[in-house]
C-alpha cells in the first residue's frame, strides 16, 4: 500500500512498485543465471514441482519441448 500512495496514478491499490532494477546481461553465465532465476520462481512460490510445468514459462521451451509462444530463441 505504500507504493501506491507515492503513485500518482494509482487510486487505491498497487501491487508492485514502478521501477526496475536492470542487470546489464555481460556474459553467458549472467545470463543462465537469469533466466534459471525467472524459471524457478514458479517453483519457489509452489505453484508448481518443476519449471517446465509453469503454463506461462519459457522453462518447456529449455526441457526441448514447445511452450505457447512459438519461436522461442532457447539461449545455451
């Protein structure tokens, strides 16, 4: 609730604060970490046991499978 009362274009509530942390992306090891770090919050926040079962998650897209969004660039 704080965030939302230092928001100007929030009237009641906001669930997430708006601003942004960038992490410049210098190496293929930043990289990986990344993108395990974004696949595995699903699993952390126990939606569900294993990334790939996250409906909307690239994770499938890593396991060689294919997830909802077509053409997706699985980086190695």
């Amino acid at each position: 609730m704080d965030a939302a009362k230092k928001s100007s274009n929030v009237k009641h509530y906001q669930l997430w604060q708006h601003n942004n942390h960038p992490i410049e992306l210098w190496s293929n090891k930043v990289i990986d970490e990344k993108i395990d770090y974004i696949h595995q919050n699903p699993v952390e926040e126990g939606l569900v046991f294993k990334a790939e079962e996250y409906m909307y998650s690239s994770a499938i897209d890593y396991a060689g499978e294919t997830g909802l969004l077509k053409h997706v660039i699985v980086v190695k």
